[in-house]
C-alpha cells in the first residue's frame, strides 16, 4: 500500500520513519537503498538477502564485510572474486572446495599446500616437479607421489638433495646415473658393486680408498702397473758387460 502513495523512498525514510525492514516489506529493492547509502551490514539485519544485494551488484567483499556467510556467497561467487575479496584458500577449503577450483581460481600450489591439500592430489591435477617444489614440499614427498629420480633432477632438484629419498642403485642405474652421480646421492661403493656398475667406474667414482676396501679385495684396489712399449720406451738399451777372462 505504501507503494502506491507518491512518496519517494527518502520520503518514507526521512518522513514517514519507516524501517528497512518495513520498506523492503514494502517492495523498496535494495538498491534503492544502497544508492541512498544504507550500509549492506544494515540491509542484511532488515531481512534482504545474499541473492538480493547480489542483483543489487554487491561484491562479494561488500557482502563478506557486511556480515555474509562464504557458504552463502560461494552460491553466487566465483573463486577467483572470493579470492579477491580476501578469503584464503584454507577458508575455502573449508566450504568444500576443491584444488583444482582454487587452481583455476589463481591461487598458488604454496597456497593450496597452506590449506592442507597433499602432494598427491596436486599431482593428481597436474602439477609437476618443479611445481610441487616451488609449493614447497619436500623431495620425499613428491617422489612418494609418483616421480622417479631423473624427472626429480629435470624438476630443479640438485643430486645432493635426492639423499633423503634414498633411492637404491638399481633405481639409479636403471634410470641412467653414473657411479659418480650416486656417490653424490650418498650410496656405498657396494651397494654400486651389488647392482653391476663396472669395477673401474666405481673406482672413478670418487670414493675415498677406505671407502672402496669395503666392497673390493686390496688386489682389486691396487693400481695397474703402466707397461713399458717400444713406444714408451726412451734411451739406449745399456750395452752387454764383458766380464775380464783369467
């Protein structure tokens, strides 16, 4: 009824004392208001709704610091506004969303580690190596998810830092490192031995001489007289000593 008086909606305010709630009862739309400057935080007590104010084009940051719920606004948000508006990635975790919607959302593989989210699920939406290292998980982890020692040092890794995965030499062998290579990663000169890296390799390898009496007898550590060619060979051959006769 009031609707159909000529009054204006500064009028029903300013003369009439009428509530927000009264004119919204009345078909007053919240935008009517908003442009009047009413608060969301006071549209929101007079019973206008999330869907409202959003026809209202409300932000999602004027609807989260006018006292809305992120489970209310994440029905009429995407995730890339609600990051906007300040959410973090734990909060939308929180509300049942997931990696690959805070993914396409722009959050980082470090934010979505903040939330909680595994190594396994990130990989699981594509990320790589060298991805799931700038996030910040550790080299175990990730070989744990699925990645062998080559993709591992193709991804950023350094040889020293796949110690603590402790891969074996037939892992290593296998995929194409040296003797050298895994002296880095922290094998023994048997555990090379054991799994067919050749005598004279592991010997290259680097290895300390008290590391190496370990999986080879001393005969197999000494050094390979150099022989002596026509080549080689420099000077005259001595001449024949003739003994005196008596």
């Amino acid at each position: 009824e009031l609707r159909e008086v000529p009054f204006t909606t500064v009028d029903l305010i300013n003369v009439g004392g009428f509530s927000f709630s009264a004119l919204r009862g009345a078909g007053v739309r919240a935008s009517e208001l908003l442009e009047l400057d009413a608060s969301v935080s006071d549209l929101r007590y007079a019973g206008y709704t999330c869907e409202e104010l959003c026809d209202a084009h409300c932000s999602a940051e004027l609807l989260k610091n006018g006292g809305f719920k992120l489970r209310q606004l994440k029905l009429r948000f995407s995730v890339e506004e609600l990051r906007s508006a300040g959410y973090s990635s734990d909060q939308l975790r929180g509300v049942g969303l997931g990696p690959m919607a805070l993914k396409d959302g722009g959050f980082t593989g470090a934010e979505l580690r903040a939330a909680g989210f595994t190594c396994k699920e990130l990989t699981l939406i594509g990320y790589g190596v060298s991805e799931l290292r700038t996030a910040g998980y550790l080299v175990a982890t990730i070989e744990q998810s699925g990645f062998g020692p080559r993709e591992l040092i193709s991804g950023g890794f350094a040889l020293r830092e796949l110690a603590p995965v402790h891969f074996s030499a037939d892992e290593l062998r296998e995929s194409g490192f040296s003797a050298a290579d895994a002296r880095v990663v922290g094998l023994r000169p048997k555990e090379l031995k054991d799994s067919g890296y050749g005598v004279e390799e592991i010997k290259a390898a680097g290895y300390t001489r008290w590391q190496l009496r370990d999986a080879f007898p001393a005969w197999q550590l000494v050094e390979k007289p150099q022989t002596l060619t026509s080549n080689t060979r420099s000077g005259p051959l001595p001449l024949p000593v003739s003994l005196p006769s008596f």
